[in-house]
C-alpha cells in the first residue's frame, strides 16, 4: 500500500500562512523558517538534484518519497540497501531521488537533509528512515524540530550549518515549488513511486525490482 496524496492542496498547506518559524527556545537553535505563500513563478534551477551511481549507467530510476512517509521508510529499510550494492555501486543504475512533502515536517526534514550538501545527504537520509517513528513521534512541532536537529547534529553538521538551514525561508519555498513541478511533470499520486527508464512503478519488494531491472538490462 502507498501513501496517495493531492500534490496541489499539499503544497497549499505547506506554505499557508507566510512565513512559519517553529521556535522551542529562540529562533537560533530550533526555528525552521517556512516557505511563503506567493503567487509568484519560483526559479527552481538552484535546487540539486540528488543522485547516486554513475551518470552513464544503462538505466535511470528516479525515487519519488516523503521522509514521513511509513512505506518510504520501509522501502530504504528493506530494498534500498541491496538496490545499492548490487544496481547502483556496479554502475548498472543511475539513482536520484526526489522528495515529496505531505506536510511541513516532511519539509524540514529535507532542508535538514540538504544542509549537508551532495555528499552527506544520502546518510542523512538513511538516519531520517531509520528513525522516523522516533521524530515523527516527538508530537508537537517543537519536539519535532529538535529531534531532526539531533539527527543533523549527529550526522556531523554544526549548529551553525543547521541554523543557517533550517531559517532559509527562500530556500523551503524554492523546495516546494520544485516538488510541485516535479510531481505534475511526473504525474505523481502517491509515495514511494519510482520512474524507471521514464515509466512509472509503484512500490516493490526487492525481488520483484531487481527482476524489472535484469530484464531491462537483458533488452
């Protein structure tokens, strides 16, 4: 079963309101900063695209996930290791993933994800799935907004990277528009969603992708 989700209401409920600072104790150690709300086209070309495995590879699989999404976690919990080591790490596939926001903490959790960069995100990731019942648990925004703090801290960003982040209001409001263009261009409904040499899949277990993939490598 997927997570299914109306891209255009989410996006909607994501930025209502202007600009949101979640605040615990001052805005320098807690706040994440909101996308604002404007009728306004957003330059999405700054947002990096994150990827895996080499930009040659036979085939290309873009994941469509949410950091709050139960199935999304279970996916990277249960497939994506072995997606790793036997497509990805032996050049077979070139992987990108691309978030999905069903709320705003979906949200902050990829700023947090971002704040390290290309090269820390996908651990970060790894440690958002790993722990999402722990974060998503914590309650209210405050809790929450803290407990990805300590997985940022923990994946070896500083405080001062992580405020700088999680205040870039300009940056969570480019995020949410280039979710949205990717969920239209894409036509996506629900998470995870893969597209596989530019053809949607839904959700799999490992057996069921590594056979869609030998038999693209077998064309």
């Amino acid at each position: 079963m997927q997570r299914k989700f109306a891209f255009a209401a989410i996006a909607a409920a994501v930025v209502a309101g202007g600009t949101y600072l979640m605040t615990n104790t001052s805005p320098a150690t807690t706040g994440f900063a909101m996308a604002e709300a404007q009728a306004v086209e957003i330059d999405t070309s700054s947002i990096m695209e994150m990827t895996l495995g080499s930009a040659d590879a036979p085939i290309e699989v873009v994941e469509y996930a949410s950091y709050t999404c139960p199935h999304c976690a279970n996916f990277h919990k249960s497939v994506f290791k072995d997606l790793k080591e036997n497509y990805i790490d032996t050049g077979k596939i070139k992987f990108t993933y691309r978030e999905v926001y069903f709320d705003r903490f979906g949200l902050w959790a990829s700023m947090v994800a971002r704040c390290g960069g290309d090269m820390r995100f996908f651990g970060i990731t790894d440690l958002l799935y790993a722990e999402q019942g722990e974060w998503t648990g914590a309650g209210d925004p405050a809790a929450i907004a803290e407990n990805l703090r300590k997985i940022g801290l923990k994946a070896g960003l500083s405080n001062d990277q992580l405020d700088a982040c999680m205040q870039d209001g300009e940056k969570a409001q480019t995020l949410v528009a280039w979710f949205e263009e990717n969920a239209k261009a894409d036509d996506i409904s629900s998470t995870p969603t893969f597209i596989v040499d530019g053809k949607k899949e839904s959700n799999m277990n490992y057996a069921d992708f590594s056979a869609l993939l030998d038999k693209k490598l077998g064309e």
